[in-house]
C-alpha cells in the first residue's frame, strides 16, 4: 500500500487560518502536550468521540446509494448518507476543537455486505460498519481511501488523534449478494449461549453472523470470493504479494486470524491510525488481541518512520476494548462463569466502562472517588477506562429520555476515567425514534437541523463545550487524584503530579446565579490568580477563598495561566 505525504488544499488552509486562534488555545497549554505522558494518564484524562458515520454528516450526496443499495431497510437501517467528507467538514469547521475532543472513534469504514438481512428488528444493511465482506476496501457508500486520508491527515492537524473500529470476530451476514466464507474460515453455529467461556468465544454472536476460527492455526486459503473480487478491481497480484511478506516477515502460519491481523494493521500503516477501539473483545481468544496489539505497534512505528513531519508526539499506540458488561467494580478481572481474564494483560490499554450509565445515576462523590481511587492507586492502576452515557448498543442508557442532557455532561466530563461522547449526547439527539425497532433508535441521523434553530440545543452545546474544553485543558479533571472538600453545595479538587505533568482544578457545583465565595483553602494559596472556565470571570485568592460574580451555579476553578 503506497503512501503520499500530507496534502494540504487551498479549502483546507482556509480553514485552518480561520481556526488558528481556536486551535493554538486548544494546543498551546503546556498540560494537554502528550510527549512523553504516562498514556494511562493521557487516556484517562482524553475526550473520545464516538460516531457513526453514516448518521453524522453527508458530505458528499454522490455516494449514497453506493453498490447499487436501495434505501428500502426498515426505519434507520438503510444506509442514510453520512460519510467520511462529512466527518471531515466537521472537522475543517472546528467542530471536535470546540468540544476539546482528543480522539475520534468512527465506526467500521470498511466495506460491507452489500445486501441485507432480517434479524428480527426489521430489513437491515450494514450501514453501522460491523458487517465486514472485504477488510480491505473502503465502503464506497462512506468514501475513498482519499477521503479515509484526507479525514486523518486534518485531524492530526488539529491534534486530535483518530480510532480505527477494529472487528476481528465475525464477517458479515450471508445474502444472495454476500456469499458465505468458507468452512474453513468460519463457524455457522453453535449460538453462544454465554454460560462460560466456550460459548461465549467459539460461537455466533447471533444467529446470522458467521465466527471467525480465531483460534485455528492450520493454514487456509483466501477466498475464491476475494480472489474473485480483487481480480476485477485490478490488485490481486498485489494483495497476494503483501500477504506473502507479511507471513514471511511475521513467520505466522496461514491461519484466519493472520490475515485479518494483516489486513487491519495495513489501515495503521497507511494511514497513522492512533488506535483501535476492539469490537466485540470478549468473543474471540485473549491471546489474539494480544498478537493484533503487537502487530499494530509495529504498523504504527513504521508509519511514524514513513511520516515525520506528521508525527505528534510519543504516545504509543492506543487499544481500547469492548468487552460487553465490564465494569471498574471488577478490577482487571472479567469473570466468564468458568474462568476470569484480564483483557488489560492481552493487548489492551483501556477497557469501556459499561458501569458508569448506572454509577452516574447515585451520589456524584461517591462515582468521582471510586474512579478515582481505582485508577490511581487500586486495581486499575496504569490503565484506562471510557466512560459513557449513552451508546449504539446499549438500549438502557443513562438517561434514555434525554430529560436532562447538561447533567448527563456534567457527570460524564467531569468524572475520573477516559470520556466517550456518542455523537449528539451534546444535542440531546433522541435516542428513542418512534416506528424504529430495536439498536437502530439509538442510531439517529445527528440532529444538527435542532441546533441551527438554536434556543435549548445551542445551549446544552454550549454546556459540553465549556466542559470539554475545560477537560482537555486540564488532565487533572480525568485523571488527578480526587478530594471532597464539601458536600454541600458539593465541592471537589482534583490534583495531578505526574511525569513532570503538574495541574490542579477546583469544581463548584450547585452555585446559583450571582455572588458566590468559594473555599479554595488548601488547593490555590492566597493571591493566586484564578479563572472560572464556565463563566470566563476572573478573580485572585484571599483569605481562603475567591469570591466571584458569575450568571452559572457550576465554577470550574484553575490556574490562569
Ligand atoms: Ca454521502
Ligand atoms: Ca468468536
């Protein structure tokens, strides 16, 4: 796979001189530079964003009915027109800035199936990205590998990193389009019943989706179907003679899960992929995340290598995983029935945190301290979670009615531990559309028409915003050490020293509108010069405490620096 060099367009300069200003505020403090941090340290304190692409922008009409699918699947299960161009006109209108936004985390772009199928919930495409048929194609429907380029390239330019979706565990679903891996490739059955760890790893998910063999280590032959496929495109010669020098260099035997490990790792090393968000972690072997972690280590070393001038710092590749219904509560111990796995011990950096929608939900102290404590000196020391409070699985989010979305950003990015914003989670995009079945109401085109007409959307934004921004200044507020210094009105500090890495912040919560004095005793001394990131007032330390005018009941203290 041959590389350019960054192209910078005369569209894209424009923008980034009208982002200048916005940009140098995001990059300039000395605490948000990554080079040489602790990565559990960086990840714990970073804002991810989590998107479908389909459902967030459309940048380019010409591609929607790619592959000649028809928009005729059940409501929001057609593939609905958003893609990579979208993504990337965000991005070129400052819009991730705006949100202190770390990292990106699209969903699959590799090429999908390209029927349909039924599962019970309605006629459904793979509009979401996890129904692959070839791992090395770009679905047409979301883009080019232009666009994938284009897309990665500005959000480098804007220090902000990006996570490739890997999906390691199944292909997608058979249809009279899509015809079935062979046997030796995959499972068709039994259906995980998820009692222990057999059958929850060497299983189907559901009933249409075909299991990789992970585990197998007797070579196999590529598909006829991709050979096919690939020798229309015009690369079969080429994609025959990259797999022999991967499994000559590599020394792996010709096995399932060498090839994907291949394929997925080639998107690292093309592109400078700053990680990966694993799908479905708990369903295929341990050892295999493990060998796909070493594998995209390299693919990424060798991108940097290929591409200095675009490299942002030393922050080694990230691997974050899903493994469904792991909490902090269980340490680093994933309990199968019959056998506990720690996933931080087999490739993966960070871990989802599928407890927080309900943590959230009870006494805030009791949710910072806990996180807090297990990051920094507990179980979960060295690692990172992702905190979220809703999701595109998850049909039982934090507040599923969407009755208070600046509480929801209150708690989510202000809490210790790493914080995922599903698209629209700062629009209050309904999670809940009527006439739509099942995952796919969680899975809405982004409502940006409901911020251009602004009133209560443009504030919950402006809400995030703030939160965001004051996040990403500050990697105390994710990952510092947590003190209470009143429970009512509720008042915290969070403190970090590490690696040279010196913050500290003061929240005040439940303020009311006005004149507030605010005890800071023990965290800013006496004739600090403060700043209160939600109101944008400024005042010094006296006797104790800052006293400040400010119209919001929230005060997010720090340094002025
Ligand atoms: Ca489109
Ligand atoms: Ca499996």
């Amino acid at each position: 796979m041959a590389d350019d060099a960054a192209r910078l367009t005369p569209r894209h300069a424009v923008a980034l001189i009208a982002l200048g200003a916005l940009v140098l505020a995001a990059r300039i403090h000395p605490a948000v530079r990554a080079e040489g941090a602790d990565p559990a340290v960086f990840w714990n304190g970073a804002t991810v964003y989590f998107l479908l692409t389909d459902r967030f922008q459309n940048g380019d009409p010409g591609n929607d009915r790619a592959l000649g699918r028809a928009h005729d699947g059940a409501l929001l299960r057609s593939f609905e027109g958003g893609d990579l161009a979208g993504v990337l006109r965000k991005l070129d209108e400052g819009y991730f800035d705006s949100l202190g936004v770390d990292a990106i985390w699209l969903t699959p772009f590799v090429e999908q199936i390209h029927g349909s199928v039924d599962e019970g919930t309605g006629k459904t495409y793979g509009y979401h990205g996890y129904w692959t048929r070839d791992w090395t194609a770009v679905d047409p429907a979301l883009g080019t590998k232009d666009d994938l380029r284009a897309l990665v390239d500005a959000a480098h330019r804007h220090g902000i990193r990006v996570f490739m979706d890997a999906v390691i565990n199944h292909t997608g679903p058979v249809t009279p389009q899509d015809p079935a891996w062979p046997d030796d490739w995959v499972r068709t059955g039994p259906n995980c019943t998820y009692r222990d760890y057999a059958t929850t790893v060497d299983c189907t998910l559901v009933a249409t989706l075909p299991d990789v063999r992970t585990e197998r280590d007797d070579p196999v032959d590529l598909p006829a179907a991709l050979i096919e496929k690939w020798q229309r495109e015009g690369r079969l010669n080429r994609e025959r003679a990259e797999l022999d020098a991967f499994f000559a260099r590599t020394g792996y035997p010709r096995a399932p899960r060498y090839y994907l490990i291949k394929w997925l790792t080639d998107w690292v090393r093309e592109f400078g992929f700053d990680g990966y968000r694993v799908d479905t972690a708990k369903h295929f072997g341990e050892t295999v995340s493990g060998e796909l972690k070493r594998e995209a280590g390299r693919a990424f070393a060798d991108w940097k290598r290929a591409h200095p001038a675009q490299v942002q710092d030393s922050l080694p590749f990230y691997m974050m995983g899903e493994v469904y219904g792991y909490e902090p509560s269980q340490g680093r111990a994933y309990d199968f029935g019959d056998r506990t796995v720690d996933f931080f011990a087999n490739g993966y950096d960070g871990l989802i945190n599928f407890g927080f929608k309900r943590d959230a939900a009870g006494p805030l102290d009791d949710l910072f301290t806990r996180y807090a404590t297990a990051l920094r000196s507990g179980a979960l020391r060295g690692v990172a979670i992702l905190n979220y409070v809703s999701s595109h699985d998850d049909g039982s989010p934090y507040d599923l009615n969407r009755t208070d979305p600046m509480g929801a950003g209150t708690r989510l990015l202000l809490a210790s531990g790493g914080a995922q914003i599903y698209y629209g989670d700062e629009l209050a995009r309904p999670l809940t559309v009527a006439g739509t079945q099942g995952d796919a109401n969680l899975r809405s085109v982004m409502n940006w028409a409901d911020l251009e007409r602004g009133g209560r959307t443009a504030d919950i934004l402006r809400h995030w915003r703030k939160l965001g921004r004051f996040r990403r200044a500050h990697p105390a507020v994710g990952a510092g050490e947590h003190h209470r210094l009143q429970a009512q009105p509720y008042i915290f500090s969070r403190i970090l020293d590490a690696n040279g890495l010196h913050d500290r912040v003061l929240v005040a919560m439940d303020q009311g509108a006005g004149a507030k004095s605010i005890p800071v005793f023990g965290v800013f001394p006496d004739g600090t010069e403060l700043v209160d990131a939600y109101s944008g007032v400024r005042g010094k330390a006296r006797h104790g405490r800052i006293t400040l005018t400010t119209g919001f009941g929230l005060v997010l203290l720090s340094e002025r620096r």
